[in-house]
C-alpha cells in the first residue's frame, strides 16, 4: 500500500509539474503582444466617477480634481466646451456613447494630455470635436495615450502627437490632419482614416506604424507626408483626389513603406510617389494615376522608389517616372502609359548645365546594369524596369521574387512551435526522473 500511495503521489506531482510547464510556455509564446490583449487590461484603480445624464458629474468641466488611476465612466452622451486636460494616469470608459467638445469658431483641442501621463480611453464610442483650427487629441510632454474609440473632427487634426506615445485602434475623420507625430513621437493606429484637408498621415522626426485605408481629399494633399528622418508603414491602401497632391511624400531622409495600392485622381503637377533628399519609398502594390501633367513617380536628390506591383498611368502631359540625378528608381511590375505622356523622363546636371532626356520603353540602355531588369539611364539618373522576358537561368523564373520566395514567416512559426513542444517534454521528462530517483527509489 505504501508503495502505490508511493506510485500514485509521485504520478501526480509529475502531472502537476507539466501543467505548470506547459502553462508558463503558454504565458511566454503570447507575451510579446504589443498592444493590450482586452480593454479591461486598461483599467487602473482608484475612483470611479459617472458623467452624463443621470451620472454624478453632468459634464468633464463639472469633476473634481483627479488623481492617479481614477476612471470616468459615461452613462450617455456628453457634450462639452471647454477643454478636457489630463495631467495624471487616468482612464476614460466611453461604454460606446458620444463625448462631443464643441468649441465654435475657438481653435481649442477637445483633449490635451501631458506632463508625462497616460491617458486610457476604452469602451468604443466616439470623441467628437467642432473647432476651428484646434483638433481631437493632443498628446504630448512625454505622455501616452491608448485609445479604443473613433475620432472625428470638424475644423482640424484628428490626432496631435509630441514627443510622446500613442496606441490607436478607431477610425480618424477630419477636415486637416488625420495623424500628426512630431518630434520623436511613435504611433502605432488600427483602423481607418479620412481626411478632407491637407495629410492623412504626417510624421516630423517620429515613427507611424499604421494598419488600415488613408482616404484624402484636397488641393496640395498627401495620403502620407514624411519628413525629417521619420518612418512611416502603411499597411493598407491609399486613395488621393485633389490636384497637386501626391500618394506619398518623403523628404530629408525618411522612409516610407506602404503594403498596399495607391491610387490618385489629380492634375496639375501630382505625383504617386515622391522622394526627395536622401529619402527612401517602397510600395508593395499597385501604383495607378489618373489625370493631366502628373507622375506616377518623382524621384530626385539621391533617393530611391521601389514598385513591385505594376504602375498605370491615365492623362496628357504626365511622366510615368521623373528622375533627376542623382536618384533611382526601381520596377519590379509593369509600366503602362495611357494617354499622350512620357513613358520616362531622367536628368541630371553637370557644371552648372542641366540635362534632360525622355525615354520611351524601347529606348532602354545595353548592357543592363541590373540583371533582369531593362536599363533607363542618363548621367546619374537611373530607372530599372522588370525585363518580362528575361529568364533566371538558375531559378527559371524572371526575377520578380514571386517564384521560390520565402519570407520564412509559416517556417518560422512551424518551428517555435516544435520547440516549445521539445522543451516542454524535456522537461516534464527530467522533472518526472527526479521524483522517481527521490522518491520510488527511496521507498
């Protein structure tokens, strides 16, 4: 009996042992989420304040002074005239009602958070701002903001952001900005933006990682507008109408990368894709244009475009790509021009002489500089266009990357998964030998 009370304890705690293993493994293979797994991870404690009809407070104006992990939850919609200004840890429950700030023609931001706070807004709902030069949210002095709710603002920026951190998952619509970072500021935004003004996405010296569709309209307007060592990813597509506008704009040393189409209905003088001063723009889809004197590409003062997809170009007068040396822009799609326009245009300048030259889509260079790709060269101004009947003799395909890629993300996770599964076996296994030697040997 003593032996299989023996038996039976040392089975259990090598059963409770792999729970425990495969519990943390299971804490571990999801801990790297970067955003809050659920709302309810935003609550903070302290107290709690209802604000609406029928709450303690009628409005935002009417609360006390608050302190660290106080929450405020509306219990209908609310409207408000004066600003909300958060300078502590605070959360702000919506529970899916209007919170309206209706300034009138005063330039006021419905929110401002700062001096280092953080400022949590769940519940889904909508803030809503009337102005006149001011905007939904601006968060800045080396605050946070995680916001679960949509934006929408008459008369300026959905999003403000300075030197700050900002978690966005909601919908952006105004008549200015949609998303605005500055001055080292890091986003990262869920959802979708429209904007009837100027940029859907505007980045100063800050980092923009957004997951959705930019639709902007206007005259001198950019679905996104980079500057100044800032990074911008799109994963989504970007749709631009508004003469002299542009799909995407990066200047002074940034980088833009966008996972989807760009599509831009514009005159006079727009382009797709521009990138000036040492700047870097990559589009992973489509490129389409539609309209007189435009460009699907303007590239100049060595910085470099890539296209994967294909470029179509509707319109007289346009340019498929104008590339002034030294600058370069690479094809891997197709090029179509529709219309009475330059297949491509290159110069570049030497002693104070500037040179020009238009390129049709045989007029390319020989030998190729890139190997399967037609060369477009004059001085320092180079494009590289996918040769379609070029034929890798090592691979078979024509070059595109499409055929035998592996980006190595299913491998990748394939292979955690395994090892997490051999680990935890081990250890069970080593856990259960250390019973047996210490206990069923010793009875």
């Amino acid at each position: 009996m003593r032996e299989h009370d023996t038996r039976r304890g040392a089975f259990l705690s090598v059963a409770i042992a792999a729970v425990f293993v495969i519990a943390a493994f299971a804490v571990m293979v999801n801990d790297d989420a970067a955003a809050p797994s659920s709302e309810k991870d935003a609550y903070l404690g302290g107290g709690t304040y209802t604000v609406g009809t029928g709450g303690a407070f009628a409005n935002l104006a009417s609360l006390p002074a608050l302190a660290d992990g106080d929450q405020i939850v509306l219990i209908s919609d609310v409207v408000c005239t004066v600003t909300f200004e958060v300078d502590r840890d605070i959360t702000l429950d919506l529970d899916g009602y209007t919170l309206t700030f209706n300034f009138g023609s005063n330039d006021h931001m419905g929110i401002e958070v700062f001096e280092s706070s953080k400022l949590t807004i769940i519940g889904g709902g909508t803030i809503e701002v009337f102005t006149d030069g001011g905007g939904g949210i601006y968060v800045y002095d080396k605050s946070e903001a995680e916001i679960y709710a949509d934006i929408v603002v008459d008369g300026g920026s959905g999003i403000e952001v300075s030197d700050s951190v900002v978690y966005l998952e909601g919908n952006v619509t105004s008549n200015y900005r949609g998303i605005s970072a500055i001055q080292g500021s890091e986003v990262t935004a869920i959802g979708n933006i429209c904007v009837d003004g100027t940029y859907g996405i505007h980045a100063d010296e800050s980092t923009v990682l957004f997951e959705g569709n930019i639709d902007v309209t206007g005259i001198e307007s950019s679905g996104v507008y980079a500057i100044y060592h800032s990074e911008v990813t799109v994963e989504g597509n970007i749709v631009v109408t508004g003469d002299e506008s542009s799909g995407v704009y990066a200047t002074l040393f940034s980088k833009v990368s966008v996972e989807g189409d760009i599509t831009c209905d514009t005159d006079n003088y727009s382009a797709a894709i521009v990138s000036t001063f040492s700047s870097e723009i990559c589009i992973i889809g489509d490129v389409m244009v539609n309209g007189d004197d435009t460009y699907a590409i303007f590239a100049t003062d060595a910085s470099k475009v890539t296209v994967e997809g294909d470029i179509t170009l509707t319109g007289d007068g346009s340019k498929g790509a104008y590339v002034a040396g030294p600058a370069e822009a690479t094809i891997i799609g197709t090029l179509t021009i529709d219309g009475a326009s330059d297949y491509l245009y290159l110069c570049y300048s030497e002693d104070s002489i500037y040179h020009q030259k238009a390129f049709g889509p045989d007029e390319n260079v020989t030998p190729s500089t890139k190997a399967g790709y037609l060369t477009y060269a004059y001085g320092n101004a180079t494009v590289w266009i996918l040769d379609p009947n070029w034929v890798d003799p090592g691979t078979g395909g024509n070059g595109s990357g499409d055929g035998g890629s592996d980006t190595g993300g299913d491998d990748d996770g394939g292979l955690e998964t395994w090892m997490i599964i051999l680990i935890a076996v081990v250890a069970i296994g080593a856990i259960g030998a250390v019973v047996y030697f210490f206990v069923l040997r010793k009875s």
